[in-house]
C-alpha cells in the first residue's frame, strides 16, 4: 500500500512538471530511474538519460491503437536493452511484468518479445508533447513518459489484433517473473470449467493489467473477488454491458471496452464472466 501510495504521488508530481512547463523544475525526465527487477530482485535502477549509450534510439512508425492512427515515435529496441540489464538468460524467463506510474501493470509473455519487435518509446519524433488522446478511455488525454512500450506492429496482423493489449505507458518498471509465482492468487479452483479457463487467459491479457483479483494484478482499477465478486453485485447482462461497452452503464467512464479488433469477441466476455464465477468460490484476502 506505501509503495503504491508513493508511485501515485510520483506520478503527479511528474504530470505537474510536464502540465505547466515549469521554467525549472526539480527533476528532468532523463533523471527517472527505470527500476528492472529478476523475480523480485533489483538488478539495475537506470536513468532514462542513460539508455542512450547502451542501445541506439530508432524512429519507429506504429498503428497507435489507442487514437487508431498511425504515429512515430523516438523508441529504444527492447531486446538489446533486456540483453545489457540481463544478459541473454531473460530470453529464458516466462513473463515480463511492466509498472506504470497509473498502477497500470501487464504481464506480457516473454514469447512476444522473441517473436515480434517491442520498442520503449521515450519522445514524440515531431517534438511534440510525449501525450496521446486515448480514444479507447473516453479520449482522455494522458502522459506518454517516461517510457512508452510499443510493437512494430503495421506489418503484423497478430498485433493489430492484440489493439492496446501490452502497451502501458508510463513505464518505470520491468521485471522478468514467472506467472504463477507472481500472482498465485489469480489461479482457478481445481476442477474449474473449460470456459472459465479460457476466460482465465483472457482476463490476464485484457483484464488484469488494471484490476485485481485477490489483491493481485493491476493497480488502476477496483478489485473484482475480494470481499464480495463482481458476480455478485452486479446483474450479468449489466456485467456483459460493463465489458463490452463500459459507457453504456457509467456515463464518462475511462474503463476501455473489450477491444473490437478481438475475435469472437462476444463470446470472448462471456468465458471472462466465467472465470469470474469460478473465482467468485475461491476467495483469498489480499496481502498488503
């Protein structure tokens, strides 16, 4: 709770000095420290302005799924950078969880990385503000920085699919973990459904980065079992509604809906629904 609490306060600190340009503000961009971590253990804490002598910036044209155009971006590639931290083991890890500044945190397969091309953007290529209008979260106006983690993606049919799934924005933290390590409270009761499985696999691409589920997962958005399910406050066509079109329940929510470019994406929701159910019997109080 003391770390989360003091990550928020970093973060507003850190939107006031982009917001009004203060003439001299305490700290620069370049001096925020990128903590990566190894299953818990801090291996290096670098500051932004130190990336440049380690890997070669690029000018990297992406469908920014977030406004749903294309942008470009000044970005370093992310696995010569994993390469200096960690040495060529990371490629052997199951997971890499990225921490934003908005409690944001996916866990994204180390898989992606060996098979598709993953950026840190760090400026605009225009010199324009590092901001986005994110259309996905009632076009909310949001801070890109320090570090922005984008695919290569206008040539691959797979991460357009993908939409926004694993790119967080205001990224200070990267650490290779392995899932169920990690977040033991997120798995399934023995025995469970075979769509509540599947719904356990969506829920950890497209849910978890922002909600928890016994305390773990992301910190931007409420928990969803503990003490009391999501399942069972909320009528199912209205928790169907909640997924698929969020502005349709709550007027001027930031919540995104389940991304369109998903296949099947009706049924999608409803093995999410079901994992739910089968989380709903399997409560764990969270540990702060």
């Amino acid at each position: 709770m003391i770390i989360r609490i003091a990550k928020n306060l970093r973060y507003v600190l850190f939107t006031l000095v982009i917001t009004f340009s203060l003439p001299t503000p305490a700290f620069s961009q370049n001096d925020i420290g990128i903590e990566f971590k190894d299953h818990g253990r801090t291996v290096k804490t670098l500051p932004l302005g130190d990336f440049s002598a380690i890997v070669a910036a690029a000018s990297l044209k992406v469908f920014e799924a977030h406004e749903r155009k294309e942008r470009t971006y000044k970005a370093y590639p992310v696995r010569p950078l994993l390469d200096y931290i960690f040495g060529k083991g990371w490629e052997q890890a199951e997971e890499i969880v990225f921490t934003s500044m908005d409690g944001y945190q996916p866990s994204i397969p180390v898989a992606k990385f060996l098979t598709h091309d993953a950026y840190l953007a760090f400026a605009s290529t225009d010199d324009a503000p590092f901001t986005l209008t994110n259309v996905l979260q009632n076009n909310e106006l949001v801070q890109l920085g320090p570090l922005y983690l984008v695919w290569d993606n206008l040539q691959s049919k797979t991460l357009l699919t993908d939409g926004a799934s694993g790119m967080p924005y205001q990224v200070i933290g990267v650490e290779l973990t392995a899932f169920a390590t990690r977040f033991p409270n997120l798995s399934l009761p023995a025995q469970a459904s075979a769509p509540a499985q599947r719904g356990f696999l969506h829920f950890r691409k497209h849910c978890m980065a922002c909600h928890t589920i016994n305390g773990e997962g992301g910190g931007k958005a409420p928990e969803l079992n503990y003490p009391a399910s999501v399942v069972e406050y909320l009528k199912p066509e209205y928790l169907t509604r909640w997924i698929m079109s969020p502005v349709s329940v709550r007027y001027n929510t930031v919540m995104p809906p389940l991304a369109k470019e998903i296949p099947n994406r009706a049924q999608v929701a409803e093995e999410i629904i079901a994992y739910l159910k089968a989380m709903s019997v399997a409560k764990r109080k969270p540990v702060l």
